[in-house]
C-alpha cells in the first residue's frame, strides 16, 4: 500500500510543476497533502529519515 501511495505522491509531484496552469492543481495539492498524512501516519516517512541517516 505505501509503495502505491509513494508511486501516486511522485506522479502528482512530477504533474504539478509540468502543468503550472492546469485547473487540476488545487485538487492535486489536497491530494498531495492527503498522502502525505497517510504516509506520515503509517510512519513511512519516519523510516524514510532513518535511511537517510
């Protein structure tokens, strides 16, 4: 599931910058600040900053 969800965060992350003017852009902000919660609350991004170190 985080691997679906982390696939979904860069795909909306590439599209943003690529696409500046697109109507699309609000909801796909929420959508990314929506994976970011479920992501922060399965504590992937914690694991995230333990492999970085």
């Amino acid at each position: 599931m985080d691997m679906m969800l982390e696939e979904e965060l860069i795909d909306l992350m590439t599209f943003c910058p690529q696409n500046p003017d697109s109507a699309d852009i609000p909801k796909k902000h929420a959508r990314i600040t929506e994976i970011g919660h479920e992501l922060y609350a399965d504590g992937v991004v914690s694991r995230w900053e333990s492999n970085s170190n």
